[in-house]
C-alpha cells in the first residue's frame, strides 16, 4: 500500500510543479513571479492584513514574507502602513492592482490550459477532492 500513496503523492508533487513552473514563466511576461503575482493576490485578498496572516496565506516564513514584501515594496506594488501596536499592515498600491490584475488574467490562460485534458465534471470532482485532503469544508 505505501507503494502506492508514494506513486499519488508523486502525481499531485508532479502536477503542481508543472503548474507552477508554467505560471512563473508566463507571469514573467507582465513583470512578476508566481511567489510575487501570489502575494499581491494575497494582500487583494485581505488589504491591511499583517505578514503573519499573509505569510501564512502563501505558505511562506514571516521571514520570506517580510523579504518578498519588501521588494515588492521596493517595487512600488505594496505598501506598508503602521497599524494597531508593533503591527504593519499591507496594501496594494495602483501598480500593484495592475500587476495583480495582470497576473489573473495570465493564470487563468494557464490554469485553463493546465486542467484542459480534465472535463469540467473531472475539475470539479478534483477540487472537492483536494479540499476534503485539505480539510476545507466548502472551498
């Protein structure tokens, strides 16, 4: 058996790194990387938000997050403002909403060409699949 929960976890390792590599080669084209193009996504998520909670929201390190933050706002796409305490939160500047909604539309050509050999009833059987394995509820 663990032959075999070695093969599916392979499968799902090898398809994620396949997308990824393809995001990051198409995200370069409207000037940004996947870790970039996702924490901006991130804070469009949850504008004002700490880099604790975004940290976590892209599976980073409060360090990597703090790091990547900066030169994002090196960049001009974020900006950091003091909030309630030693807290810092994070908003999107109007290049970053550019960047950002740049990015969704590279994602979705890529994702869409990503999950083409999967009919849409595959798709959906996929996510509820990959959210109960990530103990989402209702995605």
């Amino acid at each position: 058996m663990h032959g075999e929960l070695q093969v599916l976890g392979r499968a799902v390792k090898q398809a994620q790194y396949r997308q990824h590599r393809a995001l990051d080669t198409a995200l370069a084209a409207v000037g940004t990387t996947l870790a970039q193009w996702d924490a901006l996504r991130a804070i469009g998520r949850s504008p004002g938000a700490s880099a604790r909670a975004l940290a976590a929201a892209t599976f980073q390190s409060e360090q990597a997050f703090g790091t990547l933050a900066g030169r994002l706002t090196a960049q001009g796409l974020v900006e950091r403002r003091p909030g309630h305490g030693r807290r810092i939160e994070h908003h999107l500047t109007p290049d970053g909403e550019q960047v950002l909604a740049a990015g969704h539309r590279v994602a979705d050509e890529v994702l869409a060409e990503c999950f083409a050999p999967l009919p849409p009833g595959d798709r959906a059987t996929l996510l509820d699949l990959l959210q109960r394995l990530g103990g989402e509820a209702d995605g």
